[in-house]
C-alpha cells in the first residue's frame, strides 16, 4: 500500500478495491502507515474531504474516515479525503 501511495494520491475507495481489502481496513493499515514511513522520513499527506455544495474543508479532521456530513449547511454530499505518501 505503501508503494501505491507514493506513486499518487489515493482514496481509501481506491486502496480497498487496489488491494481488495475492505475500507475498514484500509484505514486500519493506513495509520500503521503513518507510524512506519515516519520513521523512513517519509510522511503520510492527507488531503482533506470537502463539501461538494458550499466547499468547507474539513482540515480539522484528524481521523481518516470521511466525514459524515457538513456542520455548515448540512448537505451528506463529501468528497473522500485522499491519501499519499511523500
Ligand atoms: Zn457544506
């Protein structure tokens, strides 16, 4: 997974079918990730979920799943956060 990622920006939807793992998972050895190419003085980028109708960023967002919904309008239409390591 590690491979995939630093080749490009992925989202889990993409890691799970890539790899046919299920999401779950997929963040589950992403944050393994995070911890093991650290130490390679490598890190794992997160590109943060927007709102497709008003465009807030969820840059706050610490966890990997995507969010639920926008605290701003409300709207459950949220891009996937991306992943890639650099
Ligand atoms: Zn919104």
């Amino acid at each position: 997974m590690i491979v995939l990622l630093s080749e490009g920006e992925c989202t889990a939807r993409d890691l799970s079918q890539m790899l046919s793992i299920r999401e779950k998972e997929v963040y589950a050895h992403l944050s393994h990730i995070a911890c093991s190419v650290s130490s390679q003085k490598q890190r794992l980028l997160i590109l943060p979920s927007t709102c497709l109708s008003c465009g807030y960023v969820f840059e706050t967002r610490k966890r990997f799943a995507k969010p639920g919904r926008c605290p701003l309008c409300k709207n459950e239409r949220i891009s996937e956060p991306r992943y890639r390591v650099v």
